[in-house]
C-alpha cells in the first residue's frame, strides 16, 4: 500500500512538472496546467487513451493533506506582503470594499441560482460558489505576475481577507442548514469559537510581532525551516478543528512575521516549498473532477462564468475608487479578483451532503466546472492585465471625448 501511494505521488508530481512546463513553454498560466493534470491521471473520464489507462492517481487523503498544507502556504505568505496595522487603520474602508464586493457579486449568484430554478437552499449554496474570489489562485497570480508591490494589491488583499472572514461565518452557518436539520445553536456554537479564535491570533500576530524574532531566530536554514512550516500548519490545524478557516488563520500567522528582518530569510528559503505545494493543491482541484457531471451544467456554467466576471470587474473597479486609485489601477483590482477557487470547491463539498438530491448533485458539478472555468479565465486576466489596462484607458479616453 504505502509503496503504490509513493508511485502515485510521484506520478502526479512528474505530470504536473510535465504540463506545467509546457505550459510556460507557450507563454500561458500555469494553475490551469496543474488543474489539467489532475483531471487527465485522475479516476474520473477521460480513463483511457488508445486502451492505455489514464486512471494513474486516486483522490487519496495524502494528496488531500499535502495541498492542504499548499492553502496554508499560500496564505501564509499573502500575510507576509500585509502589514496588520494597515488592516486595523483601514478598517472602515475595507469594510466598504468589502460590502460592495459582497453585495454586488452576492446577487449575481443569487439572480443566476433564481433563474434556474433552484430554490432557497440551492441559492444559498450558488450565491456562496459566486461569491469568493481564490485566495490560493489570487495570491499565486499576483505573485507570478509581479503585482505584489503594486497599489492595488493592497485592495485586492484587503478584499480577500474580508471575504476569507466573511466566509468563515457562511460555512459554519451553511454546514448547519445541509448537514444538520437546521441546527442553528451549533451554527452559533462554531461561528463564536471561530471568531474568538482568530481573533486572539489577529492580536497575537500584531502585538506578538517583537517576539517573533527570538522565537524563531534559529541557527541553522533546516532548524528555521521546520519551526516556521511547523507552526503555520499547526496553527491552520487547530482552525479547522474549532471551525475556523484554515486560509485566514494561516494569513494572521504571516503577519506576525511581515514586521521582522526574517522576511527575507523566508522568501529564500520557503518560496520553492511554497510553490510545490501550491502546486499539488490545484492539481488536487482537477483531482476530484468528473468532467461528464460538469457536462451537464454546462448553460449555468457559461452564464454564470459571463455574469459573475463582470460583476468582479465591476466591484473591483469600484474597491479601487474608493482607495484613491486612479482608473487604470481600479480596473486591475477587478481582474485580480475575478479566479475562483477553493472556498467555492469547500461549499461543493458541503452541497454533496444534502439530503435533497438535486442539490446534491447540480451544486457539486456546478461548482467544479464554474471552478475550473474561472481559474482560467482569472489566471490570464492577470497574466495579461497590463494589455487590458490599455484597452480601458483607449476606451476611457474614447468615452470623454464625446
């Protein structure tokens, strides 16, 4: 057993590093490559090529685990490019960000869950799908594309923490009402652990800052490198266990850190650990996808992918305004928003446990597809935001000269 899983590993490794290669060779993102690759050696359809099997990997709880740990990595290092303070002293404008983007991208998926036909529950679950931007898939998009350092990077990670707050609350509510007749007390329950939890990280990570450096102030590269990985996966381990996000117990544990000299330390040493694993999460996503249920969705998945891109386009350009950004600069804070991603696969999960059958089974199928589609349509909204930008500002210009 342990020796197959171990080939496994290694197969998707190899096909990730395969697709993944081809994929830079002709200019193009790499986080759809990787999600290809888990539906090519997946158990799902295509299985076969030429009476060769393609059914090469499982959808294993190593492999569930190990792109766990990508999340966290990820997020991890979103935290490092994000100072705390800046998050408490733009509160209220955050809030408005964060409200817009709520509301505006909210009923889109509620109007698209609406009219097909799903009722208050199937609404619920497609308007949650729609609603959160990856912050996995974001935070390696702008990470690839250079846009760290960028003024609207600061919008964009401001509104993917409020959606990872936001979120924390729909799941634990969500998993209630499908899993649990309703349980609204234990919804309560898990929202107030949630909630207390991080917020004693957010103020451990901001006043805690001055001592992050004796603790982890190791001598050697190997002794630093365990004590940072082992304490931001602990700590995103003990979130799921009380209810919380993993994602945005993992961004507070990186702002305890983006205030210390060890900064650079860990971007030497834990980008290529980062990458791998980010890697194996996405191919995760591909995984776990049955290309022949998506097939069956596909009109809602075209019109949701359609309405839902604008509607973050929108938002986003809106966000950017309201931090002062000029035209251009708003406009790339919508297309950094629009990927979507692991939150919208979590809430898939859930809608897999309802008792109503048609729930159970479009919701799922929907999400994935929508998933896949956006993270294609997100990656190269980055990749080519720059000869976007341009195409706003002629269009701009052509509007006020009217």
């Amino acid at each position: 057993m342990a020796g197959s899983l171990l080939l496994e590993f290694g197969i998707a490794l190899t096909v990730i590093a395969v697709l993944g290669a081809v994929a830079r060779r002709f200019g193009q993102p790499v986080i759809p490559a990787y999600i290809a690759a888990g539906i090519l050696v997946g158990p799902y359809a295509p299985t076969s090529v030429a009476g060769i099997s393609l059914q090469l990997v499982s959808d294993s709880a190593v492999i569930g685990t190990v792109a766990e740990v990508g999340i966290i990595l990820l997020l991890f290092f979103l935290g490092l490019e994000f100072d705390i303070g800046t998050l408490v002293r733009n509160r209220r404008r955050l809030s408005v960000v964060g409200g817009i983007d709520l509301v505006v991208n909210a009923a889109i998926g509620v109007g698209v869950a609406l009219a097909f036909g799903f009722g208050p529950v199937g609404t619920l679950l497609v308007a949650g799908v729609v609603y959160i931007s990856s912050s996995a898939i974001v935070t390696k998009s702008l990470t690839d594309a250079g846009w760290l350092a960028n003024p609207e990077s600061e919008v964009i990670l401001g509104t993917l923490v409020v959606e990872d707050l936001v979120i924390a609350v729909y799941l634990a509510v969500v998993a209630a009402v499908v899993g649990g007749g309703g349980d609204v007390g234990g919804a309560l329950v898990t929202v107030v652990q949630s909630f207390v939890f991080l917020a004693a990280l957010a103020g451990a990570a901001h006043f805690g800052t001055q001592y992050v450096e004796v603790v982890f102030g190791a001598d050697t590269d190997e002794l630093f490198v365990l004590r940072v990985v082992g304490v931001a996966v602990l700590v995103g381990g003990v979130a799921l266990a009380v209810g919380a996000s993993e994602a945005v117990a993992a961004f507070f544990v990186g702002t305890a850190f983006s205030g210390t000299d060890l900064v650079g330390r860990i971007e030497n040493l834990l980008v290529p650990h980062r990458d791998l694993f980010a890697a194996l999460f996405f191919f995760s996503v591909g995984l776990g996808t049955d290309l022949l249920v998506v097939a069956d969705v596909w009109l809602l998945v075209a019109v949701a992918v359609v309405a839902t891109t604008a509607g973050k386009l929108a938002s986003g350009y809106a966000s950017g305004r309201v931090y002062g950004l000029n035209e251009r600069r708003s406009a790339r804070v919508g297309l950094g928003l629009v990927a979507r991603g692991e939150f919208s696969l979590i809430i898939a999960t859930l809608a897999a446990t309802s008792a109503n059958p048609t729930i159970r089974t479009l919701v799922p199928a929907f999400a994935v597809g929508y998933v896949i589609a956006m993270s294609f349509v997100g990656s190269l909204a980055v990749q080519y935001g720059a000869a976007l930008s341009d195409a706003f500002d002629a269009w701009v210009g052509e509007r006020q000269s009217l």
